[in-house]
C-alpha cells in the first residue's frame, strides 16, 4: 500500500481529539435519541480501531492517480423556469439542484483536504467540476451530517459570505455554525421540513450513517439525507448513508421520485458497507425509491477507502448495462449539468435511457 490508507481515514478525528469535537445535542429522548447520542433505525455494528485496521487489510486497494488538473464545466444557468429541474454534478457529495427558480447545493466542498488541520488526510485528485466563481446565486445550502468532507467549513464561510443561503443541518449542528456567526441556519429532525421558499419545503429524512468531528462527540449530532418539494415531484439528497428500510418509508411518504442524488463510493472494505452504499445498494435503493432519474455521488474525489478512483462509476455502469431495461441512473461528469425530465404517469415505467 503506497499510502497509510488506515491513517488517512481515521487521523483527523483521532489527532482532534476533544479540541476538534462539536456541539451535541441537547433535547428530549426520541426513538432515534437516547439523550446522548443519536441511533440509525437499525442497529449498525461501530467498528473498533482494529476492527478497521483487520477490515483495511483484509482487501485490495483499487488505483487512484495522482492529482490531475481538468478544465471546469459550463458555469451553470443562473436559474431555471417553474417546473424545470436540473442537476450539475460539481465533486464528491457536492450536487447542485435548479428548480422552480430555487438553487441549492449539496454538502458543499472546495477544499483539498476534508480535514480539521490543513496538512492531514485524503487530497483531492481533482478540481471541483464547477468554479466556485462560477456558481449561480445559492438560495439554500443543505448539509448531511458533520463529517469533515460534508460539512466542510471554509467552503461554508465562502458561501455564507458570497451567497447568505439557509442552511439546513441536522438536530445539534446548528450550534456549531451559529458559533461561527452564520446568519440563517434551520436544524431539523427526521421527517420534519421547513419552508426555503414559498410552496418549497425541505423535508429532512433518515439515513444509516453516523457523526463527529472528534473523538468526544460520536453520533452526538443527527445525520439525515433531504427530500426537495418541487412543483414537477420530490426530489431526493440521500445524504451520505448504506442502504436500509429508509428508502422503503421515503417511497411510502412521498411517492415516485422525480430525481434521486444516491452516494455508491467509499463502499469497500465490506465491513464499511453498513454505513456506505456501493454500486449495487444504489441500483436498488433507486428502485425501491421509483425514482424517474437517479445521479451517482459521493466518488471519485478523495481516496477514502479502498475502492479505487473509478472503481464506483465503472462497476455502476457494468450493473446498468445487465438489467432488462435500463434505468435512467447517470454517472455525470465532474461538472456537468443536464435538465431532469418530469415524472411520468404512474401507469407508465419510467423511460429507458442509454446514458
């Protein structure tokens, strides 16, 4: 191995410590809050420091390259009619989504390293797909959980400074970017939402994953993937997650998603799985989800686990490639944009798509 993977993975939080923790949640005991820490609907197995380092070892480590620079994409429209959708892949869980002339961006990253101290953990292998410059006017900002490459703060400062958007968090993060003096911050629990614009509400729902920023805050704050009301359907951010009977509730409280952004990187070692989906946990996730379109995340970016650089998108596409008719699932491009066709009738399958 020509990195220390294992070290990469677990020395930001370790070396924060306490001084790197966040704010935990204070509030009344829930189904999914015991008072102290928060629970996936399902019980998922915390591996120990050895656990992870068995787990490492146990399987290969697939190719990343070394840092190449790529020209950006088409700055994106400033905004799109009512009734339109457009969704621009920028990098890792980084998605931006036009719609009814509302633009909102997705656990945004543009730095190097999702790390608490600049000169420790993963580096990007890219540029971000889009430029930050180039960004169009951000309404809503909408962060998954407090893991440093999702809540990545300095590209928050940025945007707070630029653009002054809401951001949506979790219960208990909202402290922290109160703390750092932003101005419009909304915390939800599962399945409650809140108005971003008139008619427009995000809705945050569960997903399998856990939270910290250091080693004295593990699962102290909720994690949560996002549902986006839109005038032509739902529109889902899962968040970063592993599959679980979340999507089975999202399809029963919603209906059909007329656009769903599912994460399939960082998925191996299988002992990761529980908490990260891969290709195929994706594939069915967006069946069970009957969404029209899905777009694959969270790959691709930073060397996180052991699967390699392309590993992700290529075994997605081999999977795409075998079903009888072919899902409307894309891999886009790091920046590209492309207009979301609307739900069709219920009565009708979804179209076919060679993308």
């Amino acid at each position: 191995m020509t990195k220390p993977l294992a070290l990469l993975l677990l020395c930001a939080p370790l070396l924060g410590g306490c001084l790197f923790a966040g704010p935990r949640h204070q509030g009344p005991v829930t189904a999914h809050f015991d008072g102290e820490q928060f629970h996936n609907l399902e019980p998922v197995e915390r591996l120990g420091l050895g656990d992870v380092f068995d787990a490492l070892r146990a399987e290969p480590r697939g190719p990343w390259r070394e840092y190449e620079e790529h020209p950006p994409g088409r700055p994106p429209p400033e905004r799109v009619g009512a009734g339109q959708l457009r969704v621009t892949f920028i990098n890792h869980a980084t998605v931006l989504l036009q719609a009814d002339g509302l633009n909102v961006l997705t656990d945004p990253i543009y730095s190097d390293r999702p790390s608490p101290v600049p000169f420790l953990g993963p580096h990007r292998v890219r540029p971000p797909g889009i430029r930050f410059e180039d960004l169009p006017p951000i309404d809503v900002v909408m962060v998954s959980h407090n893991h440093y490459d999702h809540m990545d703060l300095p590209t928050l400062r940025r945007l707070e400074q630029a653009h002054h958007p809401l951001f949506v968090v979790g219960l208990g993060n909202k402290a922290l970017l109160d703390g750092e003096g932003f101005g419009r911050v909304v915390e939800l629990d599962w399945w409650q939402g809140t108005e971003v614009a008139p008619g427009r509400t995000v809705t945050a729902v569960p997903a399998q994953h856990r939270s910290n920023r250091g080693l004295t805050d593990v699962s102290a704050t909720l994690w949560a993937g996002y549902v986006l009301s839109t005038s032509g359907g739902p529109v889902l951010f899962a968040g970063d997650t592993g599959y679980g009977p979340q999507f089975a509730m999202m399809a029963e409280r919603f209906g059909p998603m007329r656009l769903s952004v599912l994460p399939i990187g960082a998925y191996r070692p299988t002992a990761f799985r529980p908490v990260h989906m891969g290709p195929e946990e994706a594939l069915q996730a967006h069946k069970v989800l009957r969404a029209a379109t899905s777009v694959a995340m969270h790959y691709g970016t930073f060397e996180l686990a052991l699967d390699g650089q392309d590993e992700a998108k290529y075994h997605l596409l081999w999977l795409l490639a075998r079903e009888p008719v072919r899902p409307r699932f894309w891999a886009l491009a790091f920046g590209e944009g492309r207009d979301v066709p609307p739900l069709e009738p219920a009565s009708t399958p979804a179209a076919a798509s060679r993308d």
